[in-house]
C-alpha cells in the first residue's frame, strides 16, 4: 500500500496587495477525526463492526429467517458490512501504530467506493427488514407466530451500523473532492 509519513511542511507567506494579487496558495485538509487512520476513523469503523456482526448474529440465529428474500439481504449485507468494516480496522490499526497518514489519493478513493457501496447496501437491507417486519407486526398481527423481537433488533442494529458508516463514507468523500 502506498501510503505517506506524516511530515510537517512549511507554509509560504502570502502576497501582499503589492505584489500582483494571485490566489493565495491550497491547503490540504487536515486530519480529521473520523477519516481513515484517526482513532476517531478506528471507533466508527469499530461501531460498524461490532452492530453488523451483531445484526447478522441476531439475524442467523432465527428459524426461519431464509423463509424472507428482505431477511437474507440483511444477512448478506451485514456480513459484507463487517467484514469491509474490520479490514478497515486492521488498516486504520496499523496506520496509527505505525503513525502514517491514509491520505493517499488512491486509498481515499478506495475507501470512498468501499464505504459507499457498503453502507448503501445495509441501509437497503435494513429499510427492507424494517419494511417486512411492521407488516408481520402491525398489517398482518402474527407476531406471535414468528421472531418479531429478533428481527426487529436485527434491523435496528443494521441502521445503527449505517449511522456509523455514513460519516466514514461523508469525510472520505469530502477529503476526496477536496484534493
């Protein structure tokens, strides 16, 4: 992987009015919390671990989960979720004990892709378990027929492990488009 050692560069002084006004020159985004190899970025991506791998437990452990194309989605992507959100980890682990920025081009870009296509897909996969779930429970009352309590925490802690992949994928994408 070909990532940079965190360095500290000068800044030029800027022109003066005198001095045939240009734009003053860029300056690159400083590491934020939550973007990859922070330890903010290594507790999001901790936080989306540890609720996808929660989900698709909860999830796997009912019956008669594969009995539902909206269940086996979020079980797909749930494990598609933990298992991009723990490489992640391992990454941004490595980068903060080896104390190299992740600021790459290309390995932003990938993280980009990755965090958008993942947590894409387990909002998906949630908004349709949520879907399926209120019509077992409310349309079709056979809740006490099925693992409505199982299902519904499965699908909650789908949307928590979004909620903790979106600003992942929100700085990756700002740091990005801000190069």
């Amino acid at each position: 992987m070909n990532v940079t050692h965190s360095a500290v560069h000068p800044v030029e002084d800027l022109p003066t009015a005198e001095g045939g006004g240009g734009n003053p020159p860029r300056v690159r985004m400083k590491n934020l919390q939550g973007m990859p190899g922070t330890p903010g970025g290594l507790a999001l991506r901790v936080f989306q671990f540890v609720f996808a791998v929660g989900a698709l437990c909860v999830m796997a452990t009912t019956s008669d989960f594969a009995s539902v194309t909206a269940f086996c989605y979020l079980v797909a992507a749930a494990s598609l979720q933990s298992l991009w959100s723990f490489s992640l980890a391992i990454t941004d682990i490595y980068a903060l004990l080896v104390k190299r920025s992740l600021q790459n081009r290309q390995v932003v870009s990938l993280f980009t892709v990755g965090d958008g296509i993942t947590s894409t897909l387990t909002f998906a996969a949630a908004c349709a378990s949520a879907g399926i779930t209120v019509l077992i429970d409310n349309d079709l009352g056979v809740c006490s027929q099925n693992h409505c309590a199982n299902f519904e925490t499965a699908t909650g802690m789908a949307f928590i492990s979004w909620f903790a992949a979106l600003p992942s994928f929100i700085l990756n994408f700002w740091s990005l488009a801000s190069r």
